[in-house]
C-alpha cells in the first residue's frame, strides 16, 4: 500500500506539471525538471500518507479480531461444556 500511495502522487504531481508546462508554454526542459521535483516531493508524501494508512489498517484489524477473540471467550465461558 505504500508503494502505490507514493506511484499514484508521483504520477499525478508529474502529470500535473507537464499538463500546466505545456498550457503555459514553458519550455520542455523547465517542465522536465519541474516535473521531476514535483514527482519527488509528491512521492514522499505518498510515502508517508501509504505507512500511516497501513499502520491504521493493520491497527484496525488486529483490534477486530482482539475484540472478536475476546467476545468469543466471554460467550464460551458463560455457557460452561456439560459432560
């Protein structure tokens, strides 16, 4: 998930500027490396957006099944196992 937050930014920050160079007639150098800074900064963002969304999801899960576990043993216990 990280990984495809940071390619999805990057594509659409670099995108983005060649989108604008070209509206304003910028020359294609200045757009490359404008691109290419945008892509940068945007992937990094991705980068973190994608460890924090994936640190929640996990947390999320674990917290599910911990409660699940949990409310599993609670309805075990009050009905004791007859022999």
């Amino acid at each position: 998930m990280v990984r495809l937050f940071a390619a999805c930014l990057g594509c659409i920050a670099m995108l983005s500027q060649i989108l604008l160079g070209l509206a304003e007639g910028v020359e294609p150098e200045t757009i490359l490396v404008q691109g290419e800074i945008a892509l940068l900064i945007a992937s990094a963002v991705g980068w973190i957006i994608g460890k924090l969304t994936d640190a929640l999801v996990r947390e999320s899960i674990v917290n599910r099944v911990r409660g699940s576990i949990q409310q599993h043993s609670a309805q075990s216990s009050a009905f004791p196992r007859s022999n």
